[in-house]
C-alpha cells in the first residue's frame, strides 16, 4: 500500500507543520501528547482556494493552532473561512475556542455539538443535522455516513484535487484499532463502505493519524472492524 509521498513542506513550525497533498489541499499534522498512545501525531486539511483558507479539524492544541492561524493569517494573508471540526475529540477541537476569538466561523454536525456540550467544551458554532452538507467553496462537501470511530464522526471530500479528508474514521495503513473509547466497532465498517460508495472518483485519502494514501486506506478500515 504505496503512502501519497508530500511534497516540500509548505510551513514548518514549531508545533505544526502544513505539507501539500493536491493542487489546493495541504495536510496540517501536530501533536497530542496521550496517556495511552503516548505523543500521537495527529492530521488535519487545510483547502486554499484564492484568497480564503478552509480548515478541517485544529491542530491537537491551542498553541499549535494558534501557530497555524498566524501562518495563514498573518503570513499568507489568507482569511479563514471556516473551521470545521470532524468530531468531538480533542485532537479535533482543541483549538476551536482561539479560532472563535479570531471571528473564524465554525461549522459542524449537529451530534458534535451535542457532545461537546455534554463534554463542556467549546461549542461550534453553526450546525448541519444531514447526512451531507456542501460548503460555499464549490466541490467542498461533508458527510456523515454513520457512527464509527466515534457517534458524530465526519469526513470532508474536495472534489477538484479528488481528495477525502476520512479523519479518525479512516485508519493509515498497518495501524491497529486505536482508542475505541467512544466508538461504535459493530457499525465502523459499514459507516466506511458507505464513504467509499459515496466518493467512488477520491483518490487519496487522509487520515486522522498516520500517512496519506489512496482508497485502499478505506478498504484497509473496513477489514480491520470487519470481525464486529
């Protein structure tokens, strides 16, 4: 299973870096130190399109995303959009509250609100309760297609650089079944067949943690829950 190599990384902080995947697409990776898997690297994407920057999920804490605003913001003059996070963890989320001090928009499923507020986390914003939810960027699309790594768990498609931001739904090749705290494992391999059936033209895929690849990641997460 032949990982998507990055190119040249487009910004290397301290705390994040940004690499470029497609023609717009960038995979932003930083850290979250765990009690359980130790210090995890820990994916998200950033979509540049223009002038406007969408971000799906924060780097893994508030310094590292405030290290990734500057370099949109402040160096890049980028406005940011939108900051959408897949779901309620905090390798998702950790972020949110600096990004709503910028005036940056936040869009999520609704199930993710419900469950950051049960958590007393920072709450997003703007909500979508449908399976699918299409942004103002043409070709940028959620789905939620059923629970799995977590209950709310969603993945993002961008159409023109054929490119699935899967998250902690989708899992890097050889990796093992991760923290299953709030996962549904009966339903995960169904929830990814439905990903895969709903995006049949992606041609690679990011995933919460570990290396980009192509669709045979989603083929991968499917046999590894398959015994449930």
């Amino acid at each position: 299973m032949a990982a998507v190599a990055p190119a040249q990384y487009a910004f290397k902080g301290e705390m994040v870096s940004l690499n470029q995947i497609g023609d717009n697409s960038y995979v932003h990776l930083s850290y979250l130190q765990t009690n359980d898997f130790g210090n995890v690297g820990c994916n998200g994407m950033v979509i540049i399109k223009g002038k406007k920057a969408y971000i799906f999920d924060t780097p893994a804490t508030k310094e590292a995303t405030g290290e990734l605003l500057k370099y949109l913001m402040d160096e890049k003059g980028l406005k940011v959009a939108a900051i959408i996070p897949t779901h309620f963890h905090a390798d998702c989320l950790a972020g949110l509250a600096l990004c709503h001090a910028k005036e940056i928009e936040s869009i999520a499923h609704e199930r993710t609100k419900k469950l950051a507020e049960k958590k007393q986390l920072e709450l997003p914003k703007n909500t979508f309760n449908r399976d699918i939810a299409k942004l103002k960027l043409k070709g940028l699309s959620l789905f939620y297609p059923g629970e799995g790594h977590t209950s709310d768990n969603i993945v993002a498609y961008y159409e023109p650089d054929m490119i699935l931001f899967g998250g902690c739904l989708i899992k890097s090749d050889g990796a093992g079944k991760g923290n299953l705290e709030d996962a549904n494992t009966s339903t995960w391999s169904s929830s990814v067949r439905k990903v895969k059936k709903h995006y049949p033209k992606m041609q690679k895929v990011i995933p919460g943690h570990g290396d980009s690849a192509g669709p045979e990641l989603l083929d991968y997460t499917i046999r590894l829950f398959a015994e449930y």
